[in-house]
C-alpha cells in the first residue's frame, strides 16, 4: 500500500513512469532527481502520509526502499 | 526602505549583505563592510576550521560591529567548521550548497542567527519549518555555483510562501538593484561581486580589474554538464572548459582543468589560466572603490531612485 501509494507521489514528483520506479531505484542516480527534487520529494511525502522527516532523517533516504522503510516506521 | 525587519534582526544599520565568498571573503572585507553599516561575511569555502578561526578573531579586533561567516555546506570540514562556530558565537551564519537543517537548532542555542541561501521555493519553507532567522534567496544572475532561477522570479515566489524575511542575491550592485529588490519583496540585499571590486578586499589586483572590464555578456555559465554550474569571467580558461564540455568523456580532464582554478584567478592572479568567479553584475561594475563607498552609494542611489519612483 504505502509502496502503491509512494510510487504516485514520485511519479508525479519526478515526471517518470511508474514502472521503472523499483525498490532499489537511487532518486538521483536512477530516477534523475537534483538534490532541489529530493527536498520536494520529502516535503511531498510528509504532506500525503501525514509525517515529519526532519533533515537528518532526510539526508538517509536515498532509494526508493529508504523512504517505504522510514514511512513504516513512523507512521 | 533601509529600516527593514533585517536590520533589526542583526543590529546593522543597513540591510546589505556582503556574499562570503571563498578565498577573497576574509577579515579584511568583512570588517570593512561592518564598519561602513553592512553585515560583512566570512568565507570558508573549502578551508579547514582552524584558519577561519583566525579570521574569525582577527575581524573581531578590526571591528566591534556584527559579522557573519559562510559555510560551504558541502565543504570537507564542515563538521569541524560547525563545532568551531559554536565556540566562536558569531552574530550569524549563512550557508550555502545545501542544506544547514541539523545544524540549525544548535546555532540558535548559542544566539547565533540562521540565515541559509536558498534557490527554490521548497527549501525556502522546509527552513523556515526548521528555524531559520531570515533566507537569502539568490538568482542565477551570481557569480560561483549558482541555482536556475532569476533573481526577479525567484525571490518574490520565495516572498509569498515564508513569513521569515528574505535577503534576495544575485546581479545587484548598486542603488537601482537595492530598491528593485526590495519591490520584489526583499527586505535586504546580499551582493558579492560589488565587494570584490573594492579597495580593502585580498583578492588579486588583477582579478578585479577582470572584472571591471568585463561588458554585459562576458558573465558565462560553465559546469552545467557536471551538474554544478559556475558563472565566471570568459577568458581562455573558459573557452578550454567549455569545448571539453562538449564531451562528457572528458570529465576527468575537466576536473583536473577545474580543480584549485578559482584560487589561481582570485589570489594568484591568473586571469587568462584561472576561473574568474563573478556574476552578471561584472557589467555594472566600473571602479574599485572602498566599502564606505560602495554602501554610501548604493543609499545614495536607491534614495534617488525611490524619489523618482515616487513622481511618476
């Protein structure tokens, strides 16, 4: 669910298709993110699943597999 | 217009800013600027924590006026630089190349104030959520590593999402840009390449004659292949940078053609082999002078031109 849900935001985010969004997709090396996107990126995970990252979390979430695992754990 | 929430934020006469370039934004400068009623900033850019401690005490004793220092987020020895800082209690710390959200908090414990340059909308409110003082929000028209946008659409999109005030940067250099940022939204203004033309700044004679001869389209744009554009001064160093880029291949060779050149051009003085850091405004930019005088004319100036603005 939370990987359904994820692969949207990002989609949208990014501009890329959702099925070459896989676990282990790097935001910037794979799915052509800047490090401007990736702020985006958390703010717009924050906003739909409820949460806060704070910047040190943040700066860990890298891949795809980072940001469900942190959504898991902290929702 | 010079009485702004800025001003009062960190007890300066006038909101002007000077940018903490590396290298050239030493002790010097940055007294300088604080005596003649700005914030003077010092640079780290990639040096390590103990030589910007000297700096840092050496300006004290030129000056009893608040200064700041920049840290180069991305620099090797920011986590010392950090640790350093809280030791020091300088009255603010600007950064830039990412983003200071861990840092912040401590930073605000010792009363140090926040100020991080921004170049989107996004960061500007994630560090306003995070503590940030104020925002330098710095367009494209800058000189070094610079962000996409321009300094007339960036800053006041910034204006309208934060309630923090904000420091817009980027191709301003004298009374005219003062007042059109401030009719952005801008409640000061952070100018680097003005205060390298000036009298009491280290950088290389030859660096800021560079820079005063330059004309309005020699500011060009470097490095956007290797994802981190520069803007610097055309010379043959730009022209070799720029034919290698035409070749991602040759990024090893751009690496080594870029590595420690900015230090060539600035300090050394090795305008035609180095990289001449300078924004759009080099075309604006007509003498060296010294700081008192760079500020007193840009007051003079804006005062001028909001008087004509109020009689049309």
């Amino acid at each position: 669910m939370v990987l359904e849900k994820l692969k949207n935001i990002i989609a949208e985010q990014l501009d890329v298709e959702k099925e070459d969004i896989k676990l282990e997709s790097s935001f910037q090396n794979d799915l052509g993110a800047d490090s401007l996107d990736v702020v985006e990126l958390i703010m717009a995970i924050e906003e739909d699943f409820e949460i806060e990252i704070p910047d040190e979390d943040a700066e860990k979430i890298s891949i795809v597999k980072d940001a469900v695992d942190y959504i898991n754990n902290n929702k | 217009m010079f009485d702004t929430r800025i001003t009062k934020l960190l007890n300066i006469k006038y909101p002007i800013i000077q940018g903490g370039m590396a290298w050239v934004a030493t002790a010097e400068l940055a007294s300088a600027v604080s005596e003649a009623g700005g914030l003077g900033v010092i640079g780290c850019g990639a040096a390590p924590a103990d030589i910007i401690k000297k700096e840092i005490q050496k300006a004290k004793e030129m000056t009893d006026k608040p200064f700041g220092v920049n840290v180069m987020l991305m620099s090797p020895f920011v986590d010392d630089i950090m640790e350093m800082l809280y030791e020091e209690k300088v009255s603010v710390v600007t950064t830039g190349a990412g983003n200071p959200g861990k840092y912040i908090e401590k930073l605000k414990n010792i009363g140090t104030k926040v100020i991080p340059v921004v170049p989107s909308v996004a960061l500007a409110k994630r560090m306003e959520k995070v503590g940030a003082d104020a925002l330098i929000v710095e367009g494209t028209e800058a000189g070094g590593h610079i962000g996409e946008l321009t300094t007339f659409t960036i800053v006041p999109q910034v204006v309208d999402e934060v309630d923090i005030p904000v420091i817009a940067a980027g191709g301003i250099a004298d009374g005219r840009g003062y007042v059109a940022a401030v009719s952005l939204g801008a409640e000061g203004v952070q100018i680097g390449t003005r205060f390298v033309c000036s009298e009491e700044c280290i950088a290389h004679i030859e660096y800021k004659n560079k820079i005063v001869n330059a004309r309005d389209r020699d500011a060009i744009v470097t490095g956007r292949i290797t994802g981190h554009p520069v803007r610097i001064i055309k010379n043959k160093f730009s022209k070799k940078l720029i034919n290698l880029e035409k070749d991602i291949s040759n990024k090893g060779e751009i690496d080594r053609l870029t590595i420690g050149s900015y230090k060539k051009a600035a300090i050394d003085g090795e305008i035609d082999q180095g990289s001449v850091m300078a924004g759009q405004s080099s075309g604006l930019i007509k003498d060296i002078k010294n700081c008192k005088n760079i500020i007193d004319d840009i007051i003079k100036e804006s005062n001028k031109v909001q008087s004509y603005l109020c009689n049309i």
